[in-house]
C-alpha cells in the first residue's frame, strides 16, 4: 500500500519548487531577458540576461517606465503602449523589433509580453521575455545585401558593357578615323584645318578620359570597400572648397555661387567622396544655369540625417529625363553627350558614393525654371540597423 501511486505520504515527501528555484532558472537563460511590470509600466524585476543584453544592473534599472528600452522613434509612434493594449485584449502581445541598450547600442529582438495574473484575478502587471536575435538578423541582413549586390551587379553589367561599346568604342572609332586622315593629308591641308581637327580630337580624347575615369571609379567605389574611409567633417569647408575650384567657370558664365552652410553643420563621410558628390552636382548646374543665374546650396537636418538641397535657375528637366537621372542607360547616357552636356555617368557616380555613405539622392525640377538636388548623409557615425524586409520569427524561436 506504502508504494501504490498517490499515496499521501509519497506525495507529502516530494519537492516543491520556490521562488527562488524558478529565479534560478531564470537567471540561467542569459539569451533572454525576462523582467516584470507593475501596473503603471514600471520594472520590478530584472533577471541576470537582461543585465547581459541591455547592460543595466538591477539597482539601475528598477523603479524605471519599461519604454527606456525602446528606441525614440518606437516611443514617439506609441509602440509600447500598444504592446500593453494587444496583451490585454489577446492576452500577450509578440513582435520583432530593434532595442536601445544602456549604451546606445540596438539590438534586435523577438519579444513577448503577457499580463501577470494573481490567483484571485487580480491584474499584479506584467512579464516580459525578449531573446536577443541581433546576429541572426545581421546574418540574415548579410544574405539579403549579398543577394541584391549581385541582383544589382547583373542588371548593370549589361547596361555597363553597353555604355563601354556604344559611348566609347564608337567616338574612338571617329577619333581613330580622323587622324588616320589627318596623317594621310597633313602635307596638303590648310594649317587653320589642321588646327581646328587637332582641337576637336583634344576635346572628343578628354571627353573620352573624363567618362571612362568616372566609369572606373564608379565601379571601384561600388564594389571595393577598402577605398571606403568614412569621417566627422565640417560641410561648409568642403562646399567652398568646391566652390573656389569652380569660381572661374562659373565667373565666366555670370553665374551665381551661394550657400547657406552653417560653419559647425557636420556629416559623416567619405572626404573625397563628399568633394565627388558636390563637385559632380555643382558642376552640373552651372552647366545646366542660363548666364545670370544662381546656384545655392542649403542643409537642414532631419533626425539623425542632414539633408543638402543645391538648387539653380536653369533650364530644368522633363519628367521622363528626371526618372531616367541616376540609371545607366545607354540612350540616356548617349543624349546628354551629344547635348554637349557630360556623360550622365557622373551622377551615377554621386548615386553610388552617397549610397556606399548611409545616404540617397533624388532631385525635383520643373522645365524652365530650374533644378534642386536632395542628398542625404549621416551627421555622426551610423549605429547598425537594417530594418528593410524586417523579418517574421515564429514562437519556436523563444
């Protein structure tokens, strides 16, 4: 009788589990953070793996609103309080988002919270689970951006190809063609001819140069990271560096140089990509500006960004030229060189560098009236994240 099952005395003498053996076991996940809320959102329990994830010590961190583990921008869109909401009306509340640690840092995280019922019925607050998944979202960021380089890379690599057989082979044939001439008839031309074919096949061979530079250097930026050497710079140092180098061009046109750069507005960027970009940009619109025209230049921040505006008063674009800027097209590409207005492949060139930056461009123009260039770069040294395609855990992952 003394060994039946259920027997009282058997039962009587096996182990009941404490509190302190469940906070044990608690504090032995140090892949997830598991603290408790009261009912006014404040933390009143901080296991040891929240320490390790979020770098706050128990003593630091009790007594605080549980929002100070959000980022500023889930905190303005209400995000923690629609966790609260979802838990309460479905009885838990899960999502994948980024975190903000003591130090500043982000991680990304599969988080679960669930009200904390007493015996009675009574609402005590709430619990809390998040399991650090930062290095399998980056592994995962990783497959992606690799995954799209090389989408990228091949739906260039024909239009590149292109651009090599059709803007340069063909203008080197004419080159080619016109001074096989040249040496057949030297002896019997007209001086004054000969001086005006020299002078074309200077211009049609620099021409050539500047585009196939900017073809190399378009793809050694893109594809090769080692050129890739990112500082805090003062913008309106460079912006005037690139302004005196342009005086003379622009004097001869009438035109106008002005920027409104505050002498402390600071980006975080390549150095001579940064002069590439302005250079490129200003340079266009001089070209593009009627004699007695302007070209400004402005910034304004936006959150963590700086927006740089470089608008002129010249002749504008077409919608279908506008849609058309920043891709390698060979048609596109061939019209502007005829126009006598660069190789197009410049802005290429600025796209690819803002990009490798943190940044993006865009432009906005209306035909007659002119142009205005947006950029973007970063004003201090990007914390990760990646929250493109964000990524859907199913529970298992808890």
């Amino acid at each position: 009788m003394k060994n039946e099952p259920g027997n009282p005395k058997i039962l009587r003498n096996l182990y009941v589990p404490t509190a302190e053996f469940y906070s044990q076991i608690i504090d032995s996940l140090q892949d997830y953070s598991i603290f408790t809320l009261d009912n006014e959102y404040i933390i009143n329990s901080w296991s040891s793996g929240s320490s390790n994830i979020f770098g706050y010590e128990t003593d630091e961190i009790i007594g605080k609103h549980f929002s100070i583990i959000f980022t500023e921008e889930d905190i303005d869109s209400g995000i923690p309080l629609k966790e609260i909401e979802t838990a309460l009306k479905d009885g838990r509340a899960t999502d994948n988002r980024w975190h903000i640690c003591k130090d500043g840092s982000l991680f990304y995280a599969y988080g679960l919270v669930f009200p904390l019922i007493g015996m009675n019925g009574e609402m005590l607050g709430y619990v809390k689970i998040l399991r650090d998944l930062t290095e399998r979202k980056k592994a995962e960021d990783a497959i992606k951006k690799y995954i799209k380089d090389l989408e990228e890379l091949n739906a260039h690599k024909e239009s590149v190809l292109a651009i090599l057989s059709h803007d340069l082979r063909s203008p080197l044939t004419g080159i080619i063609g016109t001074t096989k001439y040249l040496k057949s008839n030297f002896e019997k031309m007209d001086p004054a001819d000969v001086t005006d074919i020299l002078g074309h096949l200077y211009k049609s061979s620099m021409d050539e140069l500047n585009m196939l530079d900017y073809l190399v250097e378009w793809a050694r930026i893109k594809y090769a990271s080692e050129a890739f050497s990112p500082v805090k710079v003062e913008l309106a140092g460079y912006v005037q560096q690139v302004f005196d180098s342009l005086h003379e061009t622009a004097t001869l046109h009438t035109i106008n140089l002005h920027h409104e750069i505050e002498e402390n507005e600071q980006v975080f960027a390549d150095v001579k990509m940064l002069l590439s970009v302005l250079q490129n940009i200003v340079s266009n619109a001089i070209k593009h500006t009627k004699p007695g025209g302007k070209v400004t230049i402005s910034a304004k921040r936006k959150e963590d960004k700086l927006i740089v505006e470089i608008t002129d008063t010249g002749e504008g674009m077409s919608d279908e030229i506008r849609e058309t800027l920043f891709t390698p097209q060979v048609k596109a590409l061939s019209n502007t060189r005829k126009a006598n207005k660069g190789a197009g492949i410049g802005l290429l060139l600025v796209k690819g560098f803002l990009e490798k930056n943190g940044g993006e461009i865009w432009v906005e123009s209306t035909e007659g009236i002119g142009s205005s260039f947006y950029f973007t770069l970063p004003i201090d040294k990007p914390v990760y994240r990646d929250d493109s395609d964000e990524i859907k855990f199913d529970e298992s992952a808890l």
